[in-house]
C-alpha cells in the first residue's frame, strides 16, 4: 500500500525527471548539476564509468558545443523505500549537430536510483544507460 509520503516522493521524482529532460534540451549544465547526488556515478555500455558532477558537466559541456539534445522518456516503474528509490524508464534521445545534418538516435532502457537529501530533495547518485544506436532513417523507407 502506498503511503502519502510515498506517493509525495514518487511525484518529486517523476519532477526530477522532467526538470532533467528540460535542462538537457536548454543546455542548463547548472540546472543537471543540481539534479545530481555529490558521488553521482553514470554507467554507460560500452565506457569506463563516468563518476561525480565535473566529469559529467565536461563531457556534456563538449557535446552541447557542436550539438543540441532532445529527449522523450516513457516511465515504466518508481519505487520507493525510505531514503532510496529506483526509477526505470524508456528513453529516446536526439542529438542534433548545431550546423545540420542528421541526428544521432539513441533509445534504451536506463535504471536510475535516487538518494533523498538531508535537504529533503531527491537527486540521481547512480544511472544504469542503456541506450543503443538506432539506425538512420532510409531515404524512401
């Protein structure tokens, strides 16, 4: 059974979420960063995992030179227990070159988990990606 704090939790996550997608297509770095727990580590297939906020924003702040960042994300699951919670989505994600061209697809399953602050908001502190390649669009397809 879901308690009111519960159900307060998962709303402030699924907030979380959205402010996440929202800063990533304005380039707010600033914004991600305070989204973000101080011992964030992101595992991405295929890379050495990518640990704390600096070397997140660094290697965004490279990318968000050359190329703009859209994404879509459809939530599957929340749980939440005491001061740690998970969140699985499906995620769908554009990156664009700012001078055209076509746009990388990536889509994938991506398993985060939240850590509730001593201030009381919930930040990411790890994120499983799962995101692939999608193919390009064939001309006439």
């Amino acid at each position: 059974m879901l308690t009111a704090a519960t159900d307060q939790a998962i709303a402030a996550i699924q907030d979380c979420m959205q402010q996440w997608q929202a800063a990533t297509a304005a380039g707010d770095v600033d914004k991600l960063l305070d989204l973000m727990d101080e011992e964030v580590v992101f595992l991405v297939a295929g890379n050495t995992p990518m640990k704390g906020r600096q070397q997140f924003a660094q290697n965004l702040q490279a990318v968000l030179q050359t190329h703009s960042i859209a994404s879509r994300s459809d939530l599957q699951e929340i749980v939440v227990q005491a001061d740690l919670a998970y969140s699985w989505a499906y995620l769908q994600v554009s990156i664009s070159p700012r001078l055209g061209g076509q746009p990388i697809l990536r889509s994938g399953n991506v398993l985060s988990i939240w850590r509730l602050q001593a201030n009381g908001k919930w930040r990411i502190c790890r994120d499983a990606n799962l995101l692939t390649l999608e193919p390009p669009a064939t001309p006439g397809a």
